[in-house]
C-alpha cells in the first residue's frame, strides 16, 4: 500500500481541491484521512490517501468502476417485498377489544 498526502488551503480551495480531485479520479483508493489544521489565516485540510497498489485485484476493480461499468440489482416481481411479514399482535389485541366491547 501506497499514502500520497494534500494540503487544501481554507482561503483559496479551489487551485488545491482540483488538484486532490484529479488525484481521485485518476487513482484507486483504499482510504482518505482528513484532518482540519486550524491556524486562523493559515488553517487548512491535510489529507491522506492510502493507494492500492498497481496490478491488484483492488486497482483492477476500481478501473473497471471508472470505465462505467454498473453492478447488477436484483428486482422484485410487482407488488413483492423484500421484507418477511410479520404478525403484529397489538393491531390483533386492539380489534380484539373493539369487538368485545361493541
């Protein structure tokens, strides 16, 4: 595993945020870290990315995640849950005692 570290400045993001974004874009990720540096003036946020490491089964993954390939989603015939039915006694007790008390 590799780390590459940023800094992006709190006064002026923009020249650092698009250089840490292309970063992103162009690498597979394991992990970020981030942490706020507060200085007044001077605050900033440090980041830590931990890479994956060319040829392995993580960087093979995430360049096929960056070609646009899609992970499948199993669906449901119409008017199907994924949830079990569950009993609900207290609905039953309750129209229980309506019943009695009418």
């Amino acid at each position: 595993m590799r780390y590459q570290f940023f800094t992006v400045r709190c006064a002026d993001p923009v020249p650092d945020s698009e250089r840490l974004n292309a970063f992103l874009a162009a690498h597979p990720i394991l992990s970020v870290d981030r942490e706020l540096i507060a200085d007044g003036e001077n605050s900033y946020w440090a980041f830590c990315i931990a890479l994956a490491e060319s040829g392995s089964a993580l960087d093979a993954a995430a360049s096929k995640a960056r070609r646009g390939s899609r992970p499948t989603v199993e669906t449901l015939p119409p008017g199907r849950s994924p949830l079990p039915r569950l009993p609900m006694p207290g609905r039953t007790r309750r129209a229980t005692r309506a019943d009695h008390a009418a």
